[in-house]
C-alpha cells in the first residue's frame, strides 16, 4: 500500500470580507492558500487542521509536481497508514495571513492603491491569523475540527482555536509551542531584524522583488536556524571540524557548521519574501496566550476539549518549562490534558527530525476521541 497522498494541488479562495485585527485595523479581501488530503466521513466530522510553523506554508503532505525533489514539510505525518491517516481524516492546512506563499500579506496588492502592501501591511497576532483560518473551516463546511495541530508557531495556532472557538475544536495538540514568547526568543528576533535593516537593498521594505535583501535575509534565516538546532546537534552533524575547501590559517577560512549556515542562509531569500519573514516575526514576539484576557488562567479556561502537549529535552527556544506552565494552569482547572516530555538531542527541529518517538502517542490519543 503506498503510503503517499500523490500529486496534490495547492488550492486559493478569496473572501471578500474585512478581518478586525487584534491591532484594530482590518484586512481584507482575504485571500487563503490551502491543500486537503483524504476525504470527509457522512457527518463531516473527521478533520483534522494542520498549523505549519514560521516559514511553512500549505504543502504539507505529497507533491504538487511529479518532478519535486521533496515532499510536503510534514510528509512523515500525513497519509494512507500514517499518524494523520487519510485513509480515516480528512486533513486540511493553509498558509497563514502574513505570509508569501499564497495567502495575503506584505506581498499581496493592496486593492486601495493597487501596488504591493509592503510596510503598509497591519501587523498581524497568530489569533488574527485563526480567525483568518475559520473563514476557510466554514467554506469547507466543516461543523467541527476533529484536533487542530501543530508545531512551534503551529502549535500557538492550535491553542487559539481551542480558546476562540471552544464549541468548534475536539481536541488540540501542540507540539514544541509555548504559551508566550519569551525574552530570549524576541532577542534572537531582533538581532534578525536588525540583520535585514541593516542591508542597504532592504530600502525600508521597497526592495524590488528581483532584487531583495538577499545578504541581510541570509543572515537573519541563519540566526534564527542556530536556535532551531541544539549544542549536541551541531556536535554531531559538525564537530569543530574544518572546512575541506578552506586553509586552517586562511583569515576567511570557514568551519563547517559556518559553511552549513551560509549555504542554507543564502538559499532561504530565492523561496521567501524579506518583508513577510518580518511580519511572521513580529507575530511570534507578539504571542501571548493571556493577550486581552486577565491571565494565562482565565485564557485556557475558555478551552473545553482535551489536549496533548509535546516538548523536547533540548529545545532552547521553546524549552519544555514553558509548554509545563501551560500544562499545570490546564492541570489546576481540571480540563483534560496530557504532556510528554520527548527526549530528544534536535533542539527546537525535534518535531520534525524524529517524528517516531512520538507520533505513536498522538495515534493513540486521536483513536480514542469520541467519534
């Protein structure tokens, strides 16, 4: 039995509405980019919603052409026979709000002046990209989300939907989130930031689109990848070895962890929009669960479903005391939740590097959800 979902094609719709955002601006048309796999059951009551994580998009699962090298950023998950089955749910994901990769953002044409958004654009809170999302979940018909999951921004995804639409979500797994961003996170952001700023082709967000910030953006990928990966990872992958190419003594010699970076850093800016890595950016700073609720307390009250948390030992941007304060407050309110501590030496990619140490759990806790 093949364990793909095939070709699969990235989807569009345009919602000729406005979004209220968290800032008090709105947004709109809204346009979403999203992909299905599998089928929905006779009472619709089989979907699960994927979340993709800072640069993801909708292409979780499958390829989009026969020719594709990869496939879909969460292809271990999703298909015949695997944790998120299409053979049993029918799954959904869509790029968020904010994003170059299909849906509205800093690179969508701004239907009042007819060019580019560019800083124009509202800021967006991972909330506002939620209810951008539920537009789409009611066009589907979608009465109810069977789990709503996700990782690091995915999983912030997750625990919105389970607050702001309590009636509508039946169960919610976050997976290496945390219930607000932390100082540190926000300091590796801004020295990000400052990274793309700093690139005199940035020209405060007007760049041309052939002509990006190409040195600034690598730079800023490759600040952000050093917090994705772990102390012990990096040991294992490189070591302190040299680079083969490079003289020891040569002043611009390079190690290969240095090499490693560059060379993913500067292929980051030929498939991602500068301005929207901003954006998504500021989001992540900006999360926080308690936002225009009293406390974290009173925030997680509203969530009626159960829940299944994940963090992993060696995670340092999202470390596993963060997704604890969450679990104890859902803990001391009595509502259903369970937590696995994942030992794991990938840091913050853990999720996606080694799947298989804990996707068996998420099976189990998606086959026995009441039907």
């Amino acid at each position: 039995m093949s364990t793909s979902v095939g070709i699969v094609t990235t989807e569009s719709i345009t919602f000729d509405t406005e979004l209220q955002l968290e800032s008090g601006r709105v947004l709109g048309p809204i346009t979403l980019a999203y992909e299905t796999y599998g089928r929905l059951n006779a009472a619709r009551s089989n979907a699960i919603l994927v979340c993709h994580a800072w640069t993801g998009d909708a292409h979780a699962a499958g390829r989009n052409h026969s020719e594709d090298r990869k496939p879909g950023w969460w292809d271990d998950m999703i298909g015949p026979g695997k944790v998120l089955d299409t053979e049993r749910y029918f799954v959904l994901c869509s790029n968020v709000i904010g994003s170059c990769k299909g849906s509205t953002g800093p690179t969508s044409l701004n239907p009042r002046t007819g060019r580019p958004y560019r800083l124009s654009f509202p800021v967006v809170m991972v909330r506002d990209m939620v209810r951008a999302q539920k537009l789409l979940v009611d066009h589907l018909g979608l009465p109810s989300l069977l789990s709503v999951i996700g990782g690091s921004m995915g999983a912030m995804q997750a625990v919105e939907w389970s607050i702001l639409y309590p009636e509508q979500v039946r169960s919610i797994i976050p997976i290496a989130g945390t219930a607000r961003t932390s100082p540190l996170a926000i300091a590796l952001n801004a020295v990000a930031r400052q990274a793309i700023f700093n690139d005199p082709l940035w020209k405060k967000g007007n760049y041309r689109p052939e002509h990006p910030p190409t040195d600034g953006l690598a730079l800023a990928r490759a600040i952000g990848h050093i917090s994705f990966l772990s102390d012990t990872s990096m040991q294992m992958k490189f070591g302190r070895r040299f680079s083969a190419r490079d003289g020891q003594f040569d002043f611009f010699g390079k190690f290969e962890i240095e090499r490693y970076l560059e060379y993913n850093g500067y292929n980051f800016p030929a498939r991602f929009d500068t301005n929207s890595f901003l954006y998504l950016a500021k989001a992540l700073d900006l999360y926080d669960t308690a936002w225009n609720f009293d406390s974290l307390e009173e925030a997680l009250a509203r969530m009626q479903c159960p829940s299944l948390w994940f963090a992993f030992t060696s995670d340092w941007l999202y470390p596993p005391y963060q997704t604890e304060e969450a679990v104890r407050c859902l803990e001391k309110l009595g509502k259903p939740v369970r937590y696995h501590l994942i030992d794991s030496d990938y840091g913050h990619d853990s999720f996606l590097v080694e799947p298989e140490k804990f996707t068996h759990l998420i099976r189990d806790f998606l086959t026995k959800l009441p039907g």
